[in-house]
C-alpha cells in the first residue's frame, strides 16, 4: 500500500511537472499579425532601431519541389520575371523606381529560391510614408501581378542561364555526384532550384504562368514588415493591396521527406580541379519541430549547447595533434522536414587514413562520454555572459525580428519577445549537464539512414579509401576502446605580474568639429576619443600606425606573413592558448594584434564592466607575445598544402598572371610560394619580426569609440597605453609597387572544364588624389558604371548573371587608383561582351547627359546608406582611423557629405573617367574553358 502511494505521488509530480514544462510561449506583444479572409498573412512589427527605414519580406511557402516535371527552375525563373514586368511596372521600372527612392539593388532589393520557399525583399527610406505604400504595393504586384512577357521572358533565359554557368565548376560537379546519393530516392535531389538548362531555354510561356497561378496565391503567402510607422497604418495598406485577390486554383501543398534505408550509403567521388580532401557524414533525422513551448525552447538550447561545446572540443583538438586538418560534429536541419546528424573533417593528402581514424576516435569519445564539467561550465559562462549583454541593448536589428517572423510562417514557431526568451535562457541553461547533451544527442541518432561522402582531387584517387575499407574505419570505431576527454590546464590568476608603470596626458585638443577628443601621451601616442550611444556601456578601440611587412628586411618578408597567426594563437605571457581562453571565459574582453603589408595595428573591445581586462590583454599581448611550435607547424604545414592544392583551379595560372601584370615584381613581400615558405619561414624569426614592428608604440594612434567617461577611461589609457614602450622603430621602407604603366596589356589562357569565361579588365595610374571630394567621385563613377553595365551586358543583351565593378584609390604605401569591371559569362560570348564594356566606358566618359538621372539616384542611395551607418561604432571607428591613418586635410567626410555629394556633377565623373578609364591602358584577362584552345587555333 505504501508503495503504491509513493508511485502515485511521484506520476502525480511527474504530470504537473510536464504540464509546466509544456507551458505554451507567449507572442511578443509587438507583433501585430492578422490574417486576412483569402488566407493570406501579414506580420508588423514596430521598432524604432532605424528610423526612417522599412524592412519587407513577401513570403511564399512554395519552391522547386513544388515544380512539374517539365517546369525544373521556373520556380527561380519567376523570382527574376518579378523584376522584369508587373501590373503596374513594365520591364525594369520596379528596379529605377526603388533606386530612386535609396535602394540598392542587391543589397536593399531581391529575393532568393529554396527547395520550400521564396522569398522576396525590399529596406526601403520611409521618411515619406508614400514609399512605404509604394513598396507594398510592389509586393502585391510581385504576388499577383506579373505579367510574363515573352520577349522580358527569352531575355531573361540568357540571365538565368548565366547564374547557372556562374556556378559552374569542381565544387558543382562533385555535387551532382554525391547529391543523388544524400538525398537518394527523394524528390529534393531532383528539384535543384536552379533547374536544368534544356528546360531554361525552351520552356513555354504557359508552363511559368501555371505554376505563378497554382502557388503564389494568399493562403500560401505573408508578408513581414519592420517600421517605425504606425502598425495601424501598416495593417490598412496591406489589406487594401491583398484582400482582394482569390486564388485561381488550390493545389495541396504537399510537404515532402528524405526516405528512409536500413544500408549506410556511401559516396567516393574526385575532381581534377578540387582543391581539398573531405569526409563527411550524415545521420538523417527528423527536423527540429516548432519553438510553441518552453520544452520546445528547452530542446532547442540543448542543440545550441551541444553544438557550440563540439565547436570548442574540435577548436582544441586541431590544436593538439597534426593528423587532420579541422573537424566538426553537429546536429541541424538540412530541409523543411528533415535534420542530420553530421559530421567532417578536412584531411591531409599524406595522412588519410590516420586522419580519419583520429577524427572518428574523437566523435566516439563525444559520443561516448559527452563533455567534461569544466567544458559545459565554461561554455555556460558565456553563454550567460553574452545573454545578459544581449539583454541591455533595447532594439534589436530588423532582421533579427525578419528572421524570427519567417520561423513563424514557415516553421509555426512561436515569436516571443526578448524579455521572455532571455528569461528562458536564464532558466534552463544553468540545467544543462553531460547527462542532458548524451541523452539529446542519443535520442537524435538512429543505426539507420546514414551517407558517408568523401571527395578529393582525383590527383589523389589512389590513397582515398574504397567503401569497404570505410566501411571498416566506421566499424573499427565504433568498437575501439575510448577514453574519456581529459585536458588539464594550469590558469594563472592574474593577466599580469606587473603592472606597466603609467605614462601621461601631455596635451589635450577638442576636434569640436567631429565631437572628438585628441590626447597626446608621453610616450609619443596619440589617443582620438569618440563618445557614442549606439551600444550601452560598450567600447572598441582600434590603434594603427605605418609600417608592417614593408619596413623589415627583405629576409623577413615571408616569415611576417605568418606572424599575426601564430602569435594570435600562443597565448601571451605565462598564458597559453587554452589557458588564456579560460581565464576569459565570460569575459567580452577581446584584443588581436595585426601586421599587414603597410602598418601594424591592434583591434580590441569589451563591455565597460570589462574594459581593464581588455586593455590588460591587449598590453600582454603587445609586450609578452607567445609562438608556439606546435601552432607553427601546423599553420606553415596547412598554407604549403592550400597553396599546393590551389594550383589545382583552373584560375590559379590566371590569377598569377594577372597578380604579375598589376603588381609587378617590384612587390616582392606579397609573392608567397611553397618554395619560399619552406626556404624563408623560420620560426624563431616570429617573435623578432613581431618586436621589430611592436618594440615600440611611439606614433601610434588609437581611436577609442564607445559610451564611456573621459574622466573613468583616463586612467585606463595612461597605464596601459600610455604604459607602452616608446623610442626609436624602423619607419623607412622601401616600396616599388603597381604602377599604371604605358601600354595596354592582355592575357588569353585556357583552363578547366566549365563551359564559362572569366573577363577581368583593370586600369590603374599613380596620378591620384586620395582625399575627398575625389574619393566620394570615385565611389560614383564605381555606382555609374555598375547601373550601366547592369543593365547593358544582363538587362538587354542577357549575357551575364552579375557585373563586378570596384573604382578605388590610397595613398599608402604609394599613390595608386585602380579600377577592375569582372564578370563570367559564356565563353563564346566573352569578346562581345567585352566591347559592350568598352561601349558603356565610352559613353560615360563622353555623354554627362547619358548617366544624369541614374546618378541622381545614386546620391540618393549614398546619402541615405551613410545616413543609415553614421550613428554607428563601425561607422566612427572605420572612418576615424581611416581619417588618421590616410591624413585627409578636413572633416569634411563627417560634417559635409550630403553637400560633397550633391555637388558632384555629371562632368566631373565623365572627366574621371576619362582619365583613369579611357586615357589608361588597360589589362583585360580572358580565361577560356580548356575545350576552347583547339577550336581557337
């Protein structure tokens, strides 16, 4: 009887336990969701992060699986038709009607196409509340709206097709090898979104518009959006632009699995162009359901904890044995339905097998025995650390809500507020242990429906296992005798023996003009002090000065190239890596010292809380810089095996080529080759080299930006920057590099089997200005030409999938603009496409009139993207250094841009391109698929 009574009580705790534990979440409250009478789903959700900006998304809860047979890629294919012709847009006017509102196509425009969805996306400036009923209205137009014309549609054949050649090559065919085996017997691994390029070019207009009829319809779509405006206006323009539209057809929207099979699968494919050994499995499993509870939240940080802790074991591992290169252990969603188990480890060329076993000893032990107290303990540390810094910020970033919104409509998760999902992370991850992670991770694996992929270069198909003998490795594993994970450290209690004698503020200026305060410190530093409110009790500082590779001998070149890894992984001082990694374990304290080709530098940052850690790190770092052999080793051993495997690409030889003509062999410091590396990188030159650049901080300067006190920050940096040896460095370096030359230049290679060209074409000239206004004409006449070439070489000759184009100059270590136009295309196509280039150059240089309207658009776009960015740390830290480093004559960049900007006039930027496009010779590079060199003879 008594028995009986203790089994009652404990199923009655057990009962009342799960129903508190099944507690449904809660909506945040600022959510505004409603779903109109046709089926179709709006999200608003009101924040004042970005003011005067709208965020859209139009959500489609279809994609290529739904596709027939005959209509493989046309779910993509109507993504781009969005672009080319609506109700109430004809061909592009969608495109130059945001442009002229501030959006930048690509960045503030598109859209995508997955296996389950497609997604549509607009940022727009909404100061005039028109433009965001103007964008709603698009969206409406993108759901019901497009017209599919069939002259944009043949037009748009070439455009697609090129995004699908652009993907063209050793990664894509090695997919298409091993993919049918991953998603073996599923419609997944026939419904690439991409399509097939037979289908691309000769499908029928009806085919496109059926499948536009039967699934973008209201009860499969929502749209999401994230504004300062009122929700109630918001709510009134959607409805008025979506309630009207009823669906033409209503198929079931059929939600498809990866099947299931008792055999592990295995594929063992090569390349003669890859570039890497890897293995990987995949253990298929059930997706991750819905976040509706505060179980479902509960399992869903589990996943998180164990993931990040594999994270953290493999991240040590790789730096205690040489037997493979980087391994990883993970559990994920793969598709709508479905998750994995997964796993990889990129492998040495000479070490296959012992690699393998390392890595699949390493997992078992994972398996086996889950994690140390001390691992869990720690990653709980910062876990909670960062929760709790995430929770002092008030706003979070558009697409964080986005993000969250779209987990609702397609995943049915619940959106909670950050209140609420920081009080469930406070609660449940103190419960986490070894016990909790092995028994979620035994739950998710299954002795079934499991892949083994491994893919190589086919230069090593000889050494690569066959299926048996993985077959074995996978057995042998799972059978051997493991112990557990044991990695004692010893932590010593302090960052610093000794503290650094102080130095002082000499002299103190107020740059009134940008809000910034200059101290001069005795030490021959200089400190920029920036007080913002972007980031409640949070600073960075980032210090710099000229130099770096450039000022050491010759002899030392290469062996600086390695400096800054090797030193950033071997601790400091008494700390070695691992030891260093746990004294700051939730800690935000962060430092990384830098050694470029021209200066050396250091970037750190923390939370105020934590600012004397940061600037005790940084000083122990600086002063007490560690190499350790094992990290050398190991990185000289990895950067000889990628550059040997480089030579594997087909654009290895092209690129070199191209590196000669632009460089010229002057830069000798930049030329790393195996055969140098292994004569010239000496390990006890690092900490030399290292010294050498930072023996002394004198003429540095450091920009300090954040919210802070003068008066609580004073102190910090007269110990610990001011605490800097200062005195005599090497300054002189000897530098012949780029220059623009006298003549044009071209190179024709052939390489690789992909059928697409690659087009580089450059100009460059030493004759520069680089402060502003020039540097603000540069970046137009780069926007210019991009609008132009767009629309010439993809819009209306449909010959490529994207245009690369980059005007840009400096004045370190020596004046140089250069200017690069990039771009893939069909190799037959290549020398069409190249005049249409020169054709576009010509106009801009000659005809102001003919690019004046786009570039009104682009000021827009400029002036509202720097207005975006101009509160930000990023932005004051970035151009602040910037501002010092490169010596500008004024503040003109912080307190005149808009008037800078509106003052350039089409002439200007003919004239600029005039000079340093037309006037210049040039080098066009033109790579040929290898099947081309015969058919050219």
């Amino acid at each position: 009887m008594e028995y009986k009574k203790i089994s009652l009580f404990f199923l009655l705790l057990v009962l009342f336990s799960a129903v508190g534990f099944a507690q449904p979440l809660k909506q945040d409250p600022n959510l505004v969701k409603g779903k109109l009478s046709n089926g179709f789903t709006y999200y608003i959700y009101k924040s004042d992060k970005e003011p005067g900006t709208s965020t859209l998304r139009l959500f489609l809860n279809a994609g290529s699986l739904q596709e027939d047979n005959d209509q493989l890629g046309l779910a993509h294919f109507i993504e781009h038709m969005a672009f080319n012709g609506t109700k109430h847009y004809s061909k592009n006017d969608v495109i130059t009607f945001l442009e002229s509102k501030g959006v930048k196509f690509g960045a503030d425009l598109n859209a995508h196409t997955s296996f389950d969805e497609t997604v549509y996306k607009i940022s727009i400036n909404t100061q005039d509340e028109k433009n965001l009923e103007k964008s709603i209205d698009i969206m409406a137009d993108w759901a019901f709206g497009v017209t599919f014309d069939p002259t944009e549609i043949d037009k748009e054949r070439g455009v697609v097709i090129e995004e699908w050649r652009s993907k063209q090559g050793a990664d894509n065919r090695l997919r298409d090898q091993y993919l049918p085996v991953l998603f073996s017997q599923s419609r997944y691994a026939e419904r690439l979104p991409i399509g097939k390029v037979d289908i691309l070019k000769n499908f029928k207009r009806q085919r496109i518009v059926d499948f536009y009829e039967k699934w973008y319809r209201p009860d499969l779509m929502a749209i999401a959006i994230v504004t300062d405006i009122d929700p109630k206006k918001v709510e009134q323009y959607i409805k008025a632009e979506f309630t009207s539209y009823k669906a033409k057809r209503k198929a079931p929207r059929i939600y498809y699995e990866l099947p299931k099979h008792k055999d592990t699968l295995f594929s063992i494919v090569t390349d003669k162009e890859a570039r890497s050994i890897e293995l990987s499995f995949f253990n298929k499993i059930k997706s991750s359901g819905p976040i509706r509870t505060e179980q479902d939240y509960e399992q869903q940080q589990t996943r998180s904890f164990f993931n990040a802790l594999v994270k953290g074991r493999f991240s040590r591992i790789s730096q205690l044995q040489d037997n493979f290169k980087d391994g990883s252990f993970s559990i994920s969603n793969i598709v709508l339905k479905n998750g994995v188990v997964a796993g990889g480890v990129s492998l040495y060329h000479d070490q296959i097998k012992e690699g393998i076993e390392k890595y699949l000893t390493e997992v078992q032990r994972i398996i086996r025995y889950g994690f140390t107290v001390e691992e869990i303990n720690k990653y709980r540390e910062e876990y909670l650390a960062a929760i709790k810094r995430g929770a002092k910020e008030e706003k979070s970033q558009a697409e964080t809500y986005l993000n969250e919104m779209h987990e609702e409509f397609y995943g049915n998760s619940v959106m909670m507020d950050k209140s609420q999902r920081t009080a469930l992370a406070l609660k449940y991850a103190p419960k986490i242990d070894s016990l909790s992670l092995l028994a979620f991770l035994r739950s998710k694996i299954t002795p079934y429906n499991m892949v083994v992929l491994l893919t190589a270069p086919e230069k090593d198909k000889a050494l690569l296992p066959n299926e048996a003998q993985l077959k074995s490795l996978l057995a042998n594993a799972a059978k051997q005798s493991v112990s557990p994970w044991t990695d004692e450290v010893e932590v010593p209690k302090q960052l610093l023996e000794q503290q650094p004698i102080a130095g002082k503020v000499i002299g103190q200026e107020n740059l009134s003009a940008i809000g910034v305060t200059k101290w001069m410190l005795s030490n021959g530093t200089t400190v920029y002090l920036k007080q913002t409110k972007e980031k409640k009790d949070y600073l960075t500082i980032s210090g710099f000065r000229q130099g770096g590779i450039y000022a050491l001998d010759s002899t030392q070149y290469i062996t600086a190239q390695f400096v800054k890894s090797v030193t950033g992984l071997s601790g400091a001082g008494k700390f070695g890596r691992r030891a260093l990694t746990q004294y700051l374990t939730g800690n935000s304290a962060s430092a990384v010292l830098i050694l470029s080709n021209n200066r050396e530098g250091v970037v750190t940052n923390a939370d105020w809380k934590d600012a004397k850690t940061m600037f005790q790190l940084m000083y122990l770092k600086w002063i007490y810089p560690n190499a350790d052999k094992v990290t050398f080793d190991q990185t000289k051993r990895k950067a000889i095996e990628g550059l040997e495997n480089s030579k594997l690409s087909p654009m290895y030889a092209y690129n070199q080529a191209i590196s000669e003509l632009l460089k010229g062999d002057e830069d000798y410091s930049s030329n790393v080759t195996v055969d140098r590396i292994e004569k010239e990188l000496k390990f006890d030159e690092i900490i030399p080299v290292f010294k050498n650049r930072f023996g002394s901080a004198k003429d540095f300067q450091f920009v300090v930006v954040g919210d802070f006190t003068l008066d609580s920050i004073k102190p910090l940096i007269e110990q610990y920057i001011g605490g800097l040896p200062g005195g005599n460095y090497a300054k002189a370096f000897k530098y012949t590099g780029p220059n623009g030359g006298d003549q044009a230049k071209d190179i024709l290679m052939y390489a690789g089997k992909a059928p697409k060209s690659t087009v580089n074409i450059f100009y460059q000239s030493n004759e520069v200005n680089y402060d502003y206004p020039d540097i603000l004409v540069q970046t137009m006449l780069q926007e210019v030409l991009k609008v132009k070439l767009r629309l010439n070489l993809r819009e209306e000759n449909s010959g490529v999938y994207g245009v690369g184009v980059s005007v840009s100059s400096t004045n370190i270590p020596a004046p140089l603009i250069r200017s690069r136009i990039s771009f893939s295309c069909a190799p037959e196509s290549a020398e069409f496409l190249v005049k249409q280039v020169q054709v576009e150059l010509e106009k801009v240089a000659n005809n102001p009139n003919y690019f004046s309207e786009d570039l009104k658009n682009i000021k827009i776009q400029q002036i509202d993207g720097y207005k975006k960015q101009s509160s930000k740390n990023l932005f004051w830290s970035t151009s602040l250094r910037n501002q010092f480093y490169y010596g500008f004559k004024d503040f003109s960049y912080f307190n005149q841009y808009e008037q800078m900007v509106n003052n350039i006039t089409p002439a200007e930027i003919a004239a600029y391109a005039k000079k340093y496009l037309i006037k210049q010779p040039g080098i066009k590079a033109v790579l040929m698929p290898e099947n081309f060199k015969n058919l050219n003879k």
